[in-house]
C-alpha cells in the first residue's frame, strides 16, 4: 500500500494538534454549540462539534498506544497514513511472529484508526497478510470493532488500560487465525463449487453489466491460477477473493478504512466457507 509512510517508531507518525474553533453564518454570526475541529499546524477543517466535545490530541493517543504496545510486547509500529486531510490517521503495527501453516506463512499485523474527525471512536483492527500473494484479510465485521472511547472525561491510565485490552483481543484474534487456515486447507473445493461461490457473492441479474460478470470470472480464475494457489481446497476459494479486493482498484487510505470496519466480499465469504 504506497500511501503509508514508513516508520521505526511512533516518534515519527505527524502528530499535529486539533482546535475547535467558533462557527459563525454567512452573516458573521456566531452558531450557538457549534463549532469547527481545525488543524492547528494547516487550518484544514475536520468536522462540526458541539460545546462540550474536547479533542483528544495525536501526542495524547500516540502516548497511549505506545505505552499499550509496550505493555503487551513484541509489537512493531511500521507505517502509518492519513485519511481526508488528517480526519483519520491509521497506524499499521506488525506482530513479532508470523504464523506457519503447513509452510504457509502468514504475518498479523493489527491497525489503530484515531478519528479526529469528532464523529468516531478510535478503533483496533487486527488484520493478517499473507506471504505468498501479499493477499491482506481484516479478520472482524464492523460490529464487533474494538473502540477506545476516550472521552475528554477519561483519565490516561483509563484509556492506557482500554487500549491494552483491545491490543490483546487484536493479537489473539490474528494468531488465531492459524485455525481458520487449517480448516479452509482441509476441505476440498472445486472449480463447480467456486462458480456457485461467486454468484453468491455477486448474484446474477438480468441484463446485468458486464462488469460484474467479469468480476465472477476473474474471482474463478484466481481460485486456479491466483498467487499461492492451486484451486483445490476452500483456502484457495478465499484467498482468490482476498486477492482480489487486496489488488484490485486504486489504493487510498480512505478505502483501507472502508475495507477495515465495513463489510466485504471476503469477510462475507469467509463466513460462507466456515459455516
């Protein structure tokens, strides 16, 4: 993903303060209870607040993943990048210890949203890349999303113990994955019942476009020919789906975010090859 930027600490993530400045009318005059979250080193606007919402500053919650990560261990901040002008910054951090299945090996990774938008929560992702496509998968539905809601009420050991947690829940979740590997592997999978596979994914429709009917095809294909795979088993199944929401389509932060906390073709998928 070329929009994040590499780093070695979380030192070097742009931790720039947010105001919220008073909203005035095309008259100059003043909003009651509404004011502008602004970028204090560019101006940019964030978002529409009300009087009793106070920023939880970058310095505050980069403080509070450090001093997190570093209680859970062996974790690796790597890059992060910045969505819409900075109304969400996303952190990527890597775990220590790539999973091994059967020599295919897989890295967990988990993401940290930090909305300064005034409309979310920051959220923990945990996510896993495979090795030998690069195929990434963010391994929970939106729903079941960890978030660190800190409220100007919270005190940092408060949210230093939250985010520790949702670090945890996130570490557990992508080392557990090595089981859904091991289950997908073991279950033969044809090409017939990748077929049926995309038309539930992408169901045909009369005088459809076509577009989504190349897409079925494409998502068949990678079943046989795509990276790491073999078009045998239902691991094969999925990662011919992963493959193809991880490179196709240009690549933004915005649409990471999407890919993190909404629902997916392979997140739907993969509830379908488990079941």
């Amino acid at each position: 993903m070329g929009f994040f930027k590499e780093i070695e600490t979380l030192d070097e993530v742009n931790q720039f303060n947010v105001e919220k400045v008073q909203a005035y009318d095309a008259n100059q005059r003043k909003l009651p209870n509404v004011y502008s979250l602004q970028r204090s080193d560019c101006g940019t606007h964030l978002g529409i607040v009300g009087n009793s919402y106070r920023p939880i500053q970058m310095d505050e919650m980069i403080d509070v993943l450090n001093t997190a990560s570093q209680k859970v261990g062996n974790i690796d901040h790597v890059s992060y990048a910045e969505s819409k002008g900075g109304r969400k910054v996303v952190i990527q951090s890597k775990l220590a210890e790539s999973i091994n299945v059967d020599g295919d090996k897989i890295d967990p990774y988990f993401y940290t949203v930090i909305d300064n938008s005034g409309m979310g929560s920051n959220k923990v992702i945990p996510s896993t890349v495979r090795i030998a496509c690069d195929n990434a998968f963010h391994l929970i539905k939106s729903n079941d999303v960890a978030e660190t809601r800190a409220h100007h009420s919270s005190q940092f050991g408060d949210r230093v113990e939250r985010m520790t947690s949702y670090i945890i829940n996130s570490v557990t979740t992508a080392k557990n994955f090595s089981g859904i590997v091991e289950k997908l592997k073991g279950v033969k999978f044809s090409k017939d019942e990748m077929v049926k596979l995309t038309q539930t994914l992408i169901p045909v429709e009369k005088d459809e476009s076509t577009r989504k009917a190349n897409k079925r095809e494409r998502l068949v294909e990678l079943f046989n020919a795509g990276r790491g795979n073999v078009g045998e088993t239902r691991w094969d199944a999925f990662n011919a789906i992963t493959e193809f929401e991880t490179h196709t389509g240009k690549k933004s932060p915005e649409k990471l975010i999407r890919n993190l906390t909404g629902k997916t073709m392979s997140r739907t998928a993969l509830q379908l090859l488990t079941a």
